[in-house]
C-alpha cells in the first residue's frame, strides 16, 4: 500500500491515483471501493466555504499545495528517539506510523492476544473478508470529501478488536508522526475499532511530528460500540505548525453503550477534529470533551453531529477553546434528535477565552429536534479573562502573568482532569501546560 505520486485540484488527484495505482496488488473488492470513491471525491472536489460544514475554514492550505504519497521508511536513530519521546506508558499496544507508513520494528503489541490489535495491511493480508466487512460501512464517503480521498487513497491503519467481555487494562496507542520529506508529504489512515458486547478499550490517537515539513494527515476512525461496551478514545493533537490535521471519526452506539470521546488539539497550523456518533441502540451513552489551545496564525475547527436515532439516550458534550495571537478556533456541534427518539437527553456547551484583539472564535451549537419527549440544551459563550478575578490573585500576591496562568489553567483543567487512565492524564495535562505557556509567551 506504499508509492510516491504528486497530486494537487481534482485533476491532480486523479493523476496521482492513476500513478500510485496500488490496486496491482490489491483484492478486488478494495480496488472498487477505492475507484468508487475517486469517482464520488471528482463530483464535489474538496470542499470550499459555500458548504455549510466547511463555511468557517478554507482549505487553500490543502487546495493549492501538490502532495507527494510518500515512500518507505527508513528508521534512524533520529526517528527512534523521536518515537520513544512520543510513547505512552502504560500502554497495551503501541502502533506507530511515520508519514502514512506502518513500522513495525517501532511498534508493539505484545500486551495483548494476538490479532487483537494489528495494523490494516496485516489485517487484510491476515483476514481481508473480516477488513472488508467493515472498511467504510460507518464512515460516509459519498458526500463527505475528506472522506473519499481517505478511502481512495488509504496506505494503512488499525484494526482493533475487543472480544465479548474482555476489558483492555491499558490504552491501545495509535502514534501518527509526520517526519516530512523534501517535499510536501500527505498520509491517509484508517483506523477500525470493533468492541464486541460488554467489552472496554481504550484507544489513544496522538499526531506528533518534526517541523520544517509539509505533512497533510488525512485520518478516518471507524469505530463500532456493541451492546453495554464502553469505548473511550483520546486525540492528542500535537503537531508543528507547518502540518495539517484533518481527523473525522464515525461511531456507531448499541444499547447500552457507552463511547467518551475526548479531543485535545494543541498544535499545526490547520486542524480539522471531527466527531460523528449515532445512537442506534437504546439507553447509549455519548460524551464528548475538546480543548483546543491555538495561537499565532494557527485554524482549529472541531465539527460535531450527534444523531439520536432512537430512545432514551444520552449526550453530553462540551468544548472549550483558549485562542491568542491572531488565531482562529471554531466549535460547530449539531444534535439531531429523530422523531422516534423520545426520551432523549442531550446537552451542548462551547466555552472560548480569548487573549488577544486578534484571536477570533466561531461557535455555532445547533439542536434539531423532532420528537416532543426531550430534554436538550445548548448554550455558548466568548469572552475575556475576568478582570475581577485577576485582580483578586493579585491582591494576594501573585503576578499578572502567574496570575493569568492560573486561571488559564484552571479554565482547561477540568476536562484534563477527566481522562481516566493516570498515566496519559498526566501526558496530556504536561502538553496542554507546554501549550499555554508558549500562547503566553506569545502576547
């Protein structure tokens, strides 16, 4: 599943395909998914700020670059400390990917019974039928862009499954590095993640990478929550400034399922973190935490949709945003409630601080709601460091910026705080600490 070709525009991509033409060696049914999607991606191209979904975040940044698909990997003593930093303790299995790219002499999966946890080429060329039965079937290519692109030019990924009843002791750690080349570099992921019936996981996706490179990372979570199990995923957003993030993950709850997704996106220079979930099971439990720390020129757009497809379950969502500089940062979250969803119970919160006259912040929480049983709310709020506040931690001796960090810090930290698993709560409050500090620095 490895090539180099340039693509850049539609025609580009097509060109691009046409020259990576990794179906040679390909089962047929992967052949024709990545041909159909092709053809859905030329209708639309990428999407432009006349699409709703899209409208507070261009994408010339990926427009008009020509991304190269890039070749093997060759694993130095420089890429390996630059994993071993990256690594989670305490984690089960720990795959990582180096633009697109499955290395397994740095990854392990030792913690867990084997075919548990694999990358997606060894799932196919191990168990194609079981690939094939659900590669594509939650995440929509036909009318989402980024999507297509992802599943026409797919190069790798993970397939997680939990068996019935089993609970996972410690994360699942997918490691996506972009260490760039000469040219600029794209990587298109796919990652599975099945959790049979009563079973537990969880699953950390953490983007790290080396700047002075161009990276695109085009990334599609497929994830299937079976009745009474509980998935919980973290996205650890830790990029250069000079790479692009677009990750979207599509799950799908059962009854009595419970999925907790949290997002924390603290670094390149345009992310795109998007969340679809749909409550097809009754009694299914959704919550979902973001931070999005942004400053300089950096974009951050988190887009949700959270379909309530039958009755009573629930949705808990909330997304704070500390934007300097002259950055920008969106919160888009749609809840739909279906007319068959009685008894549903749904809550949205967008929370922004801005530290600066320049940093700007969109926030558009939105309910549809067809049923008449319900309780939903949704609320938003954009404002400044309360002056009262400050000046009461000077008055007891603080600093103006110590006092600032504090409650910085202490507008954040809460949901830091609910991250359950203790060593990748203590990662990720460490990361969003090194965040705040330099966006202070920064004004």
């Amino acid at each position: 599943m490895s090539a180099a070709s340039s693509v850049t525009g539609v025609s580009g991509w097509q060109t691009g395909h046409a020259g990576w033409q990794p179906e040679a060696t390909e089962a047929s049914w992967l052949a024709t998914l990545r041909r159909q999607a092709l053809a859905a991606f030329d209708t639309t191209g990428l999407p432009t700020t006349k699409v709703e979904a899209w409208h507070y975040t261009p994408l010339r940044a990926v427009r008009d670059v020509a991304w190269t698909h890039a070749g093997g990997v060759e694993v130095g003593a420089g890429l390996t400390a630059f994993v071993d930093a990256a690594r989670l303790p305490g984690a089960s299995a720990e795959l990582v990917f180096v633009d697109g790219h499955h290395v397994a002499d740095l990854s392990r999966t030792d913690g867990l019974p084997p075919g548990a946890v694999v990358s997606l080429s060894q799932a196919l060329a191990a168990d194609g039928e079981a690939v094939r039965a659900r590669l594509a079937t939650l995440a929509p290519w036909h009318d989402a862009p980024l999507n297509a692109l992802n599943t026409a030019f797919v190069q790798d990924g993970v397939r997680v499954h939990v068996p019935r009843r089993v609970d996972v002791p410690g994360p699942v750690h997918i490691l996506v590095v972009g260490w760039g080349r000469d040219v600029p570099t794209v990587a298109h992921l796919r990652n599975l993640v099945v959790a049979d019936t009563g079973s537990r996981v969880t699953v950390v996706v953490s983007f790290v990478g080396r700047p002075g490179h161009s990276v695109l990372h085009n990334v599609v979570d497929e994830v299937g929550v079976g009745a009474d199990a509980q998935v919980t995923q973290v996205v650890l957003g830790d990029s250069p400034d000079d790479h692009l993030v677009v990750h979207r993950t599509d799950a799908r709850l059962d009854r009595d399922a419970r999925y907790t997704h949290q997002a924390f996106w603290l670094g390149g220079g345009l992310v795109r973190g998007e969340v679809h979930a749909t409550h097809a099971g009754p009694g299914a439990e959704a919550t979902l935490d973001g931070v999005f720390v942004a400053g300089s020129t950096q974009h951050v757009d988190c887009h949700t949709v959270i379909d309530h497809a039958v009755p009573r379950c629930t949705t808990r969502e909330v997304y704070k945003g500390v934007l300097g500089g002259k950055a920008r940062g969106v919160f888009d979250g749609t809840v739909i409630v279906r007319a068959d969803a009685q008894q549903t119970d749904a809550s949205q919160d967008s929370r922004n601080l801005l530290l600066s006259d320049d940093a700007d912040a969109n926030a558009k929480p939105t309910l549809e709601i067809y049923a008449d049983d319900v309780k939903c709310a949704h609320g938003t709020t954009v404002g400044r460091l309360d002056p009262d506040q400050l000046a009461y931690l000077r008055m007891r001796g603080l600093p103006l910026s110590l006092a600032r960090r504090v409650l910085i810090g202490a507008f954040v930290s809460d949901r830091v705080d609910r991250i359950a698993h203790e060593g990748l709560r203590a990662r990720v409050a460490g990361r969003v600490e090194a965040a705040l500090a330099a966006l202070q620095e920064e004004a």
